[in-house]
C-alpha cells in the first residue's frame, strides 16, 4: 500500500508537469493581475476585483462534489503560497478544492478581512513598517494577554500595504511580500469566478474579541456584518437545498453562542469547531469533555449539521504515533452530524511515523479507517489527486491514460 501511494506522489508530480499548460487555463485569465501583484510595494498590491456576474453561466458549471469527502483547503493551498491570499485561493481551485475555507476578522474601520491570527506579527512583514511601530499593544484574548500588532487597531487601507508571507520557515518563501491581506468580499469573488461550483467555509473569528474592539455606527455585530456579506453575494439555503448547491457555503465558529446566534439570521448549514481537549470554548467557557458528550451533541445538531474536530481529539497520538481511535466520530455520526476534522499536511514534520512519510496513506487512513466526511488540508492538490485515484467513481480511463503516459516516459528514461 505504501509503495503504490509513494508511486502515487510521483505520478502526481508527473502528470503536474505533463498536463501544465491546459490545467493553468484559468488562472492565465488573471496574469495582468498577478502582474500587478509581483512588482512589489503598496501600488504592487491593489484591491482584488469585486464580484462581477460570472463569464461562465450557472448551468454550464460542473457541480459540486457530494459523493465523497469534502476537500476544504486550508486558507487556500497554503502549503504552496502565503495562506489568506487571493493566489492561495485562486491555486487551491486549480488544483481541485471543493470548498475554499478562511478565517474572517475585522480591522479598525469595520472592513471584514480574510486573516486566521487577531495579530499581524507571523504572516505579514508589519515589522518592517517602522511607521506602525508605535501600534504595538496588549490585549486579553480568550483570557490570555497576547502583544503584537492587531489587525484591529489598523484600517482596511493600512492593512493593505502590508506583505503577506508564510508562516513556516521551511516552506518556500520566495512569495513573502508579493500578495496582500484580501477582504471578504474579495474572497467571495474569487470563488463566484471559478470556472466550476465551489464553495466557501469561512470561520468567525475570535468574535468576543471583534465585538469588543470593533464598533459599526449602526450598532450591528461582527456576526451581523458577517451574515450580511453572505447575503449580498446570494448565499442562503439549507444543506443540499438547490440554493445550497448552487452556492455551497459552511459557516464555521469555535463560539457555540455565535453559531445559535446565526442561526436566527440564515440557513446556511454550519459547523461548530472544536479544538485540543485542554482549551474550553472562548465563549460559554465550556470543557472539551461538555462540548462532545451526547447530551450536547444533541443539543448542538438543533443549530449546526457538523463539528469541526482537531485531528488530534479522534486519533491521540504518543511519540508521534498515533493510538487507538476515539469514539468521537462515531458519536457524531450517530446524531447525523458530520465530522470535518483539521489540518492535514504534507511534510514530515506533521506526518505521523505510522504513514512513513506519505500523505497518501494518511488521507487513506483518515477517509477509509476513520470515516470522516471531510479534511481541511494545506495541499489541496494532494488530497484531489488522491480521491481521485481512488474513488470509485473516478474516470477509470483517464486514469489508464495517465499511468500509460508515466510507464512510457519511464521506459523512454530506462533506454537513455
């Protein structure tokens, strides 16, 4: 099995390069303004396109996926380009997302942005700015006093004139500096522009901390401005309505009291996040242990259709390998809920001794041993291809192809 997903990853690099010139079609539609994005500085990072109505007519669109697990990538393909970024999100569509998922915060002036951390400091270049130096500050986030440079205390423009870079040191940083923090609406853009259906799946962010910091003059709430964006672009329906699956959207938050309080103003279907068992919920102050016993499944189902679990609340891990399985998808499942667990990522240093290495073996484990019904990844194009080698439903004949394509090369190579 192992030998077949290592074979898998070369086939996957292969076909990559072979096939590079057609896959790269949509994106081409945007050289200008990538162009813009790549000569660097504030005028180098402009405003990303508000939504026009779609150059591809609804009905022409491939639809969205629901026959198995959902790929969701993880701000974008961000093991590949800055996370929260429009190329992050524009790569992960290319590459074979269903859904494209971030985290929404607010800036000073009220304007909603794609950002996961309320502070600027580890994937932007703001300590290059030295006039901000002055903004530092201390705040109490979910009870704990955190110091940076707040995204709060800047205003959509200013926050626009800075770099956005990778939050790993061994991922590739040739891109830190060349794309800039995106609005919401931004983002939404990007997805209504895709050649095919796919969805969104933002997360309210940190909303305790927004609502305190951040005050709109008519008096709504962050999750108030946050519903109204969804529905200015038409996002609305329940779970696998029509609406739905023509603009498929989850709405996902840590804070059980945002996800009820949302659910008074759309029927779009949302995913309560859950994290380590040692944090309790930012809002109701719950336990890990409350938040996902029966009783609260239960109670939880009236207002979301899934959880969003760490990966390491189903399958605790020891010395890097992972141990027996939780009961928690299980529990899940049986109050129909679904269960999208976070993060999968390629490289060694996130890859459990178990898999030796391969992500393949762990989306293999994850899909087929545990069961989930979806995965938020960093390489969304490594999730994709693998589904797509191994779904049933996959075009067995293009898959032929490929294979025939990559013994030939190689034969090709053996006779040099």
């Amino acid at each position: 099995m192992v030998q077949c997903f290592r074979f898998g990853y070369f086939a996957e690099r292969i076909s990559f390069r072979l096939d590079s010139c057609s896959s790269y079609r949509w994106v081409l539609a945007f050289v200008p303004l990538l162009f813009l994005f790549l000569i660097g500085g504030y005028v180098g990072r402009p405003f990303y396109p508000f939504p026009i109505k779609s150059k591809v007519a609804d009905g022409n669109r491939q639809p969205l996926q629901t026959f198995r697990p959902y790929n969701v990538a993880h701000r974008g393909s961000n093991g590949e380009l800055p996370e929260e970024t429009a190329a992050a999100y524009m790569r992960a569509i290319e590459e074979g997302a269903d859904f494209i998922e971030t985290d929404i915060l607010a800036s000073k002036d009220g304007a909603l942005i794609c950002f996961h951390d309320v502070t600027l400091d580890d994937t932007t270049d703001i300590a290059d700015h030295k006039e901000f130096a002055y903004r530092k500050r201390t705040y109490e986030v979910q009870g704990v006093n955190v110091t940076g440079w707040f995204t709060v205390d800047f205003t959509l423009q200013e926050l626009k004139s800075l770099g956005m870079k990778q939050r790993y040191k061994f991922r590739d940083q040739q891109y830190n500096g060349k794309f800039s923090i995106i609005t919401f609406e931004e983002f939404i853009s990007i997805a209504l522009e895709a050649p095919r259906v796919v969805g969104i799946y933002p997360e309210i962010k940190n909303p305790i901390f927004i609502n305190q910091q951040v005050k709109w003059a008519d008096g709504r709430k962050f999750e108030d401005k946050f519903i109204d964006t969804l529905k200015k672009y038409g996002y609305k329906g329940s779970y696998m309505s029509k609406d739905w699956l023509n603009q498929p959207a989850f709405i996902q938050s840590f804070a059980p009291s945002s996800l009820i309080y949302i659910s008074n103003l759309t029927d779009l279907p949302k995913i309560f996040l859950i994290g380590d068992v040692t944090i309790p919920t930012q809002d109701t102050n719950q336990s890990y242990w409350e938040i996902t016993a029966d009783g609260y499944l239960e109670f939880i189902k009236q207002y979301v259709v899934g959880i969003g679990p760490s990966k390491e609340t189903i399958v605790p891990t020891s010395n890097n390998y992972l141990l027996t399985p939780t009961d928690l998808v299980v529990k899940a499942h049986a109050h129909d809920l679904q269960v999208h667990p976070y993060t999968y990522r390629n490289e060694d240093t996130f890859l459990h001794f178990d898999f030796h290495q391969d992500p393949y073996a762990e989306y293999d484990y994850w899909i087929n041993n545990v069961g989930v019904d979806g995965l938020f990844t960093d390489f969304t194009g490594s999730l994709h291809n693998f589904q797509e080698w191994t779904s049933p439903s996959s075009d067995d004949s293009k898959a032929s192809k490929l294979l025939h394509k990559i013994a030939s090369m190689m034969s090709t190579h053996g006779r040099v």
